[in-house]
C-alpha cells in the first residue's frame, strides 16, 4: 500500500494548523509485501531472519530475557557486529521473564556483586544482553548476559568510545521485594567476549522515568528523554569525556524568550513543524530525589514540557527525538535538537542551540505513535510505532516525508530497537511482546536513489 506525507511536514512559513490530510505516494522501497510466515511484512526483495528468542539457552548458560526493546551495535573483531540489547522486564516477585529462571535457581551461577540489585533473593529481572553476529554468514556468534540486575531497561544509547548507555524506565524505592533505588542509566561496554558490565548507576545523570539518550561526538555532551506526558529535555554535561562516573552536571531545556513552554500541542496555539526556537539549559540540583519531582522543579524553573520523550538518536549533525503521545490529535511528534557549535561553552549565549518541531502527524496513517528510533547509513530516520492498532517501521526522509518499511504481521506487539549494522548491511529490530530479534536484509541501497 502506497501511503501518503503531504500536509505532514508543515513550515512555519505556511501559515497553517498541523494537518491530517495526505496525498498518496510511492514508497522508498515500494509496496510491503504479504509474509507467508505470518511475521513480519516487509517490500520486495527484503527478508528477515530471527536471531534470538525469548527463553533461548545463550552461550553463558542463561535463558534470553524477555521484552527486548532498545539496541545499538558496534564494531567487533574479525568484521564481527556487537549488539547491545535492553530487557524491559518490570518490577515483578518471581523469575519467569528473567535470565536466571522462574525460580531464579540460575542466578546462583553470578556472585551477588554482579548484580546490580538482587533484591530480597528476587534479582532484577531486566538489565542487557550482547548478541555478535556474523553479517557475512548472518549468523549469531555468540550470545550472552551483559547487566544484570536492573529493572526496566527501555531505551538508551551508544556512545562515540564503544559502550551502551541503558535506561531505566522507573523509579521505585526499596521495598519488600527490591534491595536498592531504581531510575538510573548504566554503561555497558562493547564486549564479543562473554562479560558483565559493572552494574554501577550514573546518579548525577538524574533519576526518572529514563527513557534513551544521545552522545553528542563533537562535544560529549548527552541528551536525555523522560517518558512521562510531563516530561522534560535533559542533557548531561561530563566533567571528563568518556568517564561518565567523574560526575558533571545536569540541566534542562527552556526556550530562551517563553519559559516553561508547552511544545506538546495538545490546546492552541498550535506549535508549528518547521518552527525553530532558540534555546538555554536549567541547571538542576537535587537530581537523585528519591521523590520522582525532577520534572515538576524544572518546569517550575521555565524547562520546557514534553509529550512522553522516548526514542533519540543522534545523525546529520542533530538530535532527533519522538515524544509519543505529543500533537494535537496524540499520535506523536518528532523534534530536532540542533546544538550549537559553541555547545555547553559559554558562547552558548550569543549561539544558541535549535530546537524544532521535525514532524507532527496527526493522522494514523502516516506515523502514530513513535518511539525507538535511529539514522539510517543514508540519513533517513528510521522510526518504530508503539500504538494501540498497527504497529509499522516507517522511513522519514531528511525532508520530513514519510514510507512504510515494515509492519508486524503477527501481532499488536509493538516494535523497537531498530538499528543499523556498522556496514550498513543489517537492520536489526525487536518485536517486543513476542520475545523476538530480528536481523532484516535487502537492497538498502534503492534508498539512495529513490523518489519519495
């Protein structure tokens, strides 16, 4: 099916409310084509494989956790790719969607110093896993536990020094269940060798409802979504590049010129796409509150409100991000965070980042509800729906027009992960509910010259 853009991409210069009227187009890669599987569709000349179950044996003895969601992958020896993949188990007593087993008997093959919580011997049942594939062969090399401990790990990051920077999508105090506080975002090194990170919680980089993050490579900053309808933009600044446990300082968005602004576009005046706002940044403090309130001191500070910030990603020299319950019918935006080139320097002041609303659009039919995203090797945003009817893989062209790339077929699970091998030959991307990775192929290269 040939789906429509026109109207989707609005500039400030049109004068006019977001629309949901689009006009048919052809596709980047044509029409999705029917799978005989029942899994996933995709366009002609395009094929999947599964990679990794749910409750998959892996190379280190322990079950493949459940609900994979964000990834990213790296270089690895011999051409070999690292990827990096979160479990967005929650809180929960008992073991079934972990690692370790219903009963957990397996976590006794770690020390309790692996873990980050082990709870009330009820271990965290999220953390990561590292699958190294062999894109040549498309096969898996080897599979295997990399954090253990944490609980909800949605989305996260890859970092420009080869590590992963994973998100807890929670916070909670300790309980009857739970030893230790949750909301925090780990670092897991790139390893193809078995190994577990140091399950040790970046404090000063806030604690909430974590949702990803973006390495800037030219500044070292990092940026962060909150998934929460009154969310906030955050970024990190590190007093040392590449040791993000040195400390540094946390800050939120505010548009210079309109504090405390609403960009969710939920009641007029409507925020228009192609709009550009200059930009400053709140210091925090008391960023470990165990009371959940980092957002509502911001926002009293003049930080800008987000609609539920999730997937982000950094690509074409910007930050993209996708707030998913944003617009003004809900069904989400993608915005655009440009730093400045002085960024996080005091020349800030008279060279400001750019925030902009990238696309709004409020119509079912072209992308409803975003969340993981990535930048494709050719510069298209590549773009997973998590919504209550379909749930696509969509393309989103540097312009801001948009082409379906996949859709599930097998279920209202939604999608997440997507990300591209180092060679650019892989797209890898979780079905979530159904405990699935899959690794997609095809002729990525028609992108680069199609008509869209």
């Amino acid at each position: 099916m040939a789906l429509g853009f026109s109207g989707l991409h609005l500039f400030s210069s049109c004068g006019s409310q977001p629309s949901n009227q689009a006009e048919t187009v052809s596709q980047a890669f044509g029409s999705l084509i029917k799978d005989p599987e029942g899994l996933f569709d995709l366009p002609e000349g395009f094929s999947y494989k599964i990679i990794s179950r749910f409750k998959d044996v892996m190379d280190d003895g322990f079950y493949v956790p459940h609900r994979p969601d964000g990834m990213a992958t790296f270089p690895g020896p011999d051409g070999l790719t690292i990827l990096i993949r979160n479990h967005e188990v929650n809180a929960a007593r008992g073991g079934d969607e972990s690692a370790f087993g219903s009963d957990f008997e397996l976590s006794e093959k770690l020390e309790r110093s692996d873990f980050y919580d082990y709870g009330h011997n009820n271990p965290g049942q999220g953390g990561t896993t590292t699958i190294v594939y062999n894109t040549k062969k498309q096969e898996v090399v080897r599979e295997f536990l990399s954090l253990a401990g944490t609980l909800r790990n949605c989305a996260g990051g890859p970092t420009p020094w080869n590590s992963w920077l994973t998100c807890e999508e929670i916070v909670m105090q300790p309980d009857d269940v739970y030893a230790k506080p949750h909301g925090y975002v780990f670092e897991v090194p790139a390893s193809a060798e078995i190994a577990l990170a140091d399950p040790k919680p970046i404090r000063e980089m806030g604690r909430f409802n974590h949702e990803a993050v973006a390495v800037d490579p030219n500044s070292g900053v990092i940026y962060l979504t909150e998934d929460d309808s009154e969310g906030l933009l955050y970024r990190f600044i590190p007093n040392v590049k590449e040791d993000l446990h040195a400390g540094g300082t946390l800050q939120a968005l505010a548009v210079i010129d309109t504090p405390a602004l609403d960009t969710r576009n939920w009641e007029d005046p409507f925020i228009e796409t192609g709009k550009q706002f200059k930009v400053t940044w709140i210091d925090l403090d008391n960023v470990d509150s165990p009371e959940s309130d980092l957002r509502y001191r911001g926002y009293e500070k003049g930080a800008a409100r987000f609609a539920r910030g999730e997937g982000m990603w950094y690509g074409n020299g910007t930050v993209y991000f996708a707030c998913t319950n944003g617009g003004n019918k809900g069904l989400g935006q993608i915005w655009k965070y440009t730093p400045s080139p002085v960024e996080a320097t005091d020349g800030e002041v008279n060279e400001p980042g750019t925030l902009e609303l990238f696309v709004e659009p409020n119509s079912s039919n072209l992308v409803e509800n975003a969340d993981n995203l990535t930048v494709a090797p050719w510069g298209d945003l590549i773009v997973c729906e998590d919504c209550n009817s379909k749930q696509d893989l969509n393309g989103i062209t540097p312009e801001g027009k948009v082409y379906k790339l996949g859709r599930n077929a097998k279920s209202n699970s939604e999608l997440a992960g997507a990300t591209f091998s180092p060679d650019g030959s892989t797209l890898f991307m979780n079905i979530q509910h159904s405990g699935l990775t899959l690794a997609i192929t095809g002729p990525w290269q028609k992108a680069k010259t199609a008509s869209v």
